[in-house]
C-alpha cells in the first residue's frame, strides 16, 4: 500500500494497525510519486496528481482511494480503462464541516 508522506507519528500508527502481510510505503512530496510503484496494489492518497504516468507505473494497481471527497486531478478515465476502481470519501469531513 502507497501512501502520501504523513507526519511520523500518523505512519507509526498506519503500521502499528496494518496487518503483517501489507507492505506500507510512505513517498516524500519531492520524490514526486515516482518511487517503486510495481508491487502497489492500492494507492491512498490526499490531493497531488494520480496521472497516466504514475498508473502505468503501477502493473498490479487494484485501487485509487482519495482520503478526501475530490479526485478531479486523478486521470480517472484511464484508471477505469485499465479496470483500476478510483474511490473516495464522500462523507468523510461532512459532519465537522457541518459543524
């Protein structure tokens, strides 16, 4: 599993709750998401690009999940193409928001 660069405390903790078989891999913003991509089975990402370049680099891709409610600078179109399913989380901030 990808993940965005998160502060270390919040990694330790996706680990510390992962299961033993899920290899996390956290990228530095100025790696520009082009660390080794061709194990990854599922990104999880919050805002930055998920383009062409970036999917194609990925053979084993199953899945784009956005950690927010947007993926408009995600190609999408192509993910589907390839039968990669691109998600989101669409309630996730609405009860705060509302607040």
């Amino acid at each position: 599993m990808y993940f965005d660069k998160r502060p270390e405390h919040i990694e330790k903790i996706f680990a510390e709750c992962a299961k033993p078989e899920i290899d996390l891999c956290f990228y530095a913003p100025s790696w520009g998401r082009k660390g080794d991509l061709k194990d990854v089975e599922c990104l999880l990402c919050h805002g930055g690009k998920v383009t062409r370049e970036i999917i194609d680099q990925a053979p084993n891709l199953k899945l784009i999940q956005s950690v927010g409610i947007g993926f408009d600078s995600y190609d999408v179109e192509y993910a589907r193409e390839k039968g990669i399913y691109v998600c989101n989380c669409r309630d996730g901030s609405s009860e705060c928001v509302a607040e």
